[in-house]
C-alpha cells in the first residue's frame, strides 16, 4: 500500500491481485478531524480464503463499539465462513461433502446451504458457465507452473469432466443436507470465495453500526456509505465529485486502461487471464476453466470487471461467468441484473462497456499506459 499526502489530499492505491486497483481519495477537513472520538482505521488482514484483505473504517456516532472490536469481529465472521467453506480444511462442510460417497447425505451448516444454493442459482441462470463442482478439473491443471510443455491429455480431460458438474449433486431441503450422485465429484468455490468473502465481511461491518468502510480480499471490493453519510460523521471520503474513483488495470502492460466512479453500496469485482495463467509455448492459458469443454476459458475475454449495486459475491459470480460466457452469451445474463455494469477488455486490447445487457461503449483499441 502506498500513500502520498499532498495539500491534506491522500491518494490510497489498493495493492490487487485482480485487474482492478482502487483508487480511493481521502479529503480531510482538519479542524473537524480533531473533534472525532475515533481516528480512521485500516488494516492489512489475512490469510482469508486464501490472499490477504484491506479494511478501512470512518467511524461515525452509529458504531455499536470502536473500529478495531468491529474488525475483529468482521474477521471471525469470515474466517468462520472459511473453515466452513474451504475445500482445503479437513473438518469443512465442503470436505465432507467432497469425500462422501454417492448417495450418503451430508448434513451442512445454514451458511454452506446457502451459498450452495446461490452457487447453484448462477449455475443454472450462466448455461453452467459458472459451476462450483470443477474440483476433478482443477486438480489435474498445472497451476503452480508458468510454463508447460502440453496441456493436459484429451481422455484425462475428458474423464475429470464426466466427474464434474452441479447437476450430480442433490439438495434436499429438509433438514439441509447435500447428496452426491457420483462419487468423485468435489465441490470448489474458489470461483466466489473471495467476493463471498468480502459480502460476509460487509455485512457484518454494517450490523455493528458502520456506515462508511471499504473492504477489498484480493482484489474484491465492497464500498460502504455515501458521502452524505460520511459528512454527517465529519469526515469526508471521496473526490471532489464525492464518488469513488476506479480504475481498471491494463491486463497486459502498465497503468490503468480505464476509470470509472463508485458510490458507497457498489461492489465490483474482476476475472481475467492475468494474474494466474501458464504458457504453453507461446499461448496463453487463463486458470478459469470452461465447465461446458474442460479447458481453459478461450472466450475471448481477458479481463472483465463487473460493477453491481449487489453482493460482491454476485459480482465475483458475474466476472468468472462472463469471462467464460464470451461477448454476445454474457449480455444476455447481464440483461437479468440491470443495475450492474461489465467492463470487458477483449484479446485485441479493445473493450466493451455492458450496462444491463445494453452496450453503453464499444471502443476499438483501448487507451495504454493511463497513468494511475
């Protein structure tokens, strides 16, 4: 994190391992400042659902306790949701489910029914663009590695496929429990846990009291409050215009390629190609794999920057669905969540803004090297 202080204005860049990177400027009025019971409070956090995280908090008189005991409680919740998550702790619901056999109920906690479900929702509203259950997929991909001499063969692909998919899992209702059909199924919600993340997070933050956060676990974004809120409470976040400003990282060079503003309840959210991928040869291959073919995405998107007034577990759900859906397939979905926004950036470096399903910008080379 990097922090440059000129004329009392503060330019915070959040650290990102996505292709977004926040830019949050901070204007103080310092008089009112010292009237405040409470300084801001930040905070670098982690592990959490495998990155680190970034919390900062303008306390206001509606906290229920101060910033720090908010934090903290804010972090349990989610680290909670983790070990009930995590396809990578032993005593999870989703290990058990994992390791259970076809046709043996699992009986899981009320949050892993309900993110399962939500899971399952994106499941059937993306054509299985968005699938939870790629465990058998992911495993056999190299991506611990930069460069590889092949992709995995054709039958190993295509058997760790017949062993994947959200449509050989049951939901029974009664009572909350999950039941396999095939037994080498594994569940993996690594394609929302970090959004999920965050959404826990948030809502945690705001039933104590905060009404102005930001909330950002490796690279998924939650902002909290509105400028009126944040006057109220003497102290100031925002540009000049009041908003938030955003800008989306060039996926393949330096500096930003295009900004965008955010008001407080705006989650957003970003897939992309750039951050963990592997070459073979001189091709570039995306960590998203395509459930519907068993391959890395090659829809033609490199990186897609979803803004909602939603969860950010919907935006995280709505980035790694794009990105695999393609152009034309992802403006159908979009046209379900109005209030969203998709910023894509396509294999020709040109980008496509979606707003509800409706093409807002269509440029045909993206601006390089905008200075962050």
């Amino acid at each position: 994190m990097s922090l440059v202080s000129k004329n009392r204005v503060v330019r915070l860049v959040l650290p990102l391992v996505t292709a977004v990177a926040i830019l949050l400027i901070l204007q103080y009025n310092e008089k009112e400042k010292e009237t405040s019971t409470q300084a801001v409070f930040e905070e670098r956090f982690g592990p959490v659902m495998g990155t680190t995280g970034y919390v900062k908090i303008v306390p206001t008189s509606t906290m229920h306790s101060t910033a720090q005991d908010a934090f903290n409680i804010a972090y349990k919740a989610t680290k909670d949701a983790e070990s009930l998550l995590s396809r990578y702790i032993e005593s999870s619901d989703i290990s058990k489910i994992n390791s259970a056999k076809a046709g043996v109920k699992t009986k899981v906690d009320p949050l892993t029914w309900q993110i399962l479900l939500e899971a399952r929702r994106f499941y059937m509203l993306s054509n299985h663009a968005f699938d939870p259950s790629l465990g058998t997929l992911i495993d056999i991909y190299p991506w611990g590695e930069k460069e590889i001499s092949a992709l995995p063969d054709k039958d190993i692909i295509s058997n760790a496929l017949a062993n994947s998919g959200l449509d050989k899992i049951e939901f029974i209702r009664e009572g909350m429990y999950i039941r396999k059909t095939n037994p080498d199924v594994i569940l993996d919600l690594g394609g929302i846990a970090k959004g999920l993340g965050v959404s826990i997070m948030a809502s945690s933050l705001e039933k104590q009291g905060i009404e102005s956060a930001v909330i950002e676990i490796g690279g998924e974004i939650t902002l909290i409050g509105s400028p009126d809120i944040e006057q109220k409470s003497k102290q100031i976040i925002g540009s000049e215009e009041k908003v938030w400003t955003t800008g989306i990282k060039n996926p393949r060079g330096q500096g930003l390629i295009d900004k965008f503003t955010a008001e407080g309840g705006v989650s957003v959210a970003t897939s992309g190609d750039y951050e963990k991928f592997f070459l073979v040869g001189d091709k570039r291959y995306s960590h998203i794999i395509d459930p519907r073919t068993g391959y890395p995405t090659e829809g033609g998107i490199i990186s897609a920057t979803i803004s909602t007034k939603r969860t950010c577990t919907v935006a995280d759900a709505l980035a790694t669905s794009v990105t695999v859906l393609g152009v034309d397939k992802a403006r159908e979905l979009l046209k379900l969540f109005p209030d969203t926004t998709a910023y894509l950036v396509l294999n020709d470096m040109s980008e496509i803004i979606i707003k509800g399903g409706i093409e807002e910008r269509n440029d045909n080379v993206v601006t390089e090297g905008m200075n962050d």
